[in-house]
C-alpha cells in the first residue's frame, strides 16, 4: 500500500474496476481520489467534468479526444470538461484525482 493511515482512513470510493483500491476525499464541489490498481484494468470511452491527476508509481495509458498518451511517475494529466477518453491502467499504478464535480463518485458503505 502506497498511501499512510490517513488516506487509508478515508471512505473507500465504488468504483467497480478490477483490483482498485480508491479512497475518497469529499468536498462541496470536487472530490479527491487517491488510487491504487493491483491488476491491470480497462476504462472504456467516458466523459465528465473536468480531471487533473499526478501519477505517483506504476504506468497509465490514457487516450484523451483520440490521441494516445503515457503517464507513468512523476507526471501530470489533465482532462478538460466534457473530453472523451479512456486508459488501460497497469497493475502498480498509483495516483491522485481532483475531479471538478462534487457527484462524481459515492462512498462505499459499511
């Protein structure tokens, strides 16, 4: 596990991908993922509000308005409102999500 007790702490985010571990931080008006895959996982084409994201291990393929990138630690990406896109996420990736939208995720209740 790449994140200390307080983000472990956090309510775990629904989101139905294969070996995700997502803690939620919940604001007003965005959230905070702090996300951590143990598999390899396939996010299909989607769009929402805005995302910023900065990768602390492991390697993202993420394809944004049709044009293909790769992340891996120590960068950035961002995501503007309503852009299409989708990822192949390998198994040891880790990172931070803002996304611009209060909604975008529930909590897993206990």
């Amino acid at each position: 596990m790449i994140f200390p007790d307080p983000i472990t702490s956090l309510p775990r985010a629904d989101i139905p991908l294969p070996g995700l571990k997502a803690f939620l931080s919940q604001a007003p008006d965005h959230q905070v993922l702090f996300m951590e895959f143990d598999q390899d996982a396939e996010v299909g084409d989607h769009s929402h509000e805005a995302q910023w994201a900065v990768v602390l291990a492991g390697k993202l393929d993420l394809t944004i308005d049709g044009v293909k990138h790769t992340f891996t630690k120590g960068d950035s990406y961002y995501i503007p409102a309503g852009v299409v896109h989708s990822a192949k996420v390998y198994a040891g990736y880790a990172d931070v999500t803002f996304f611009d939208q209060k909604d975008r995720y529930a909590a897993i209740e206990d």
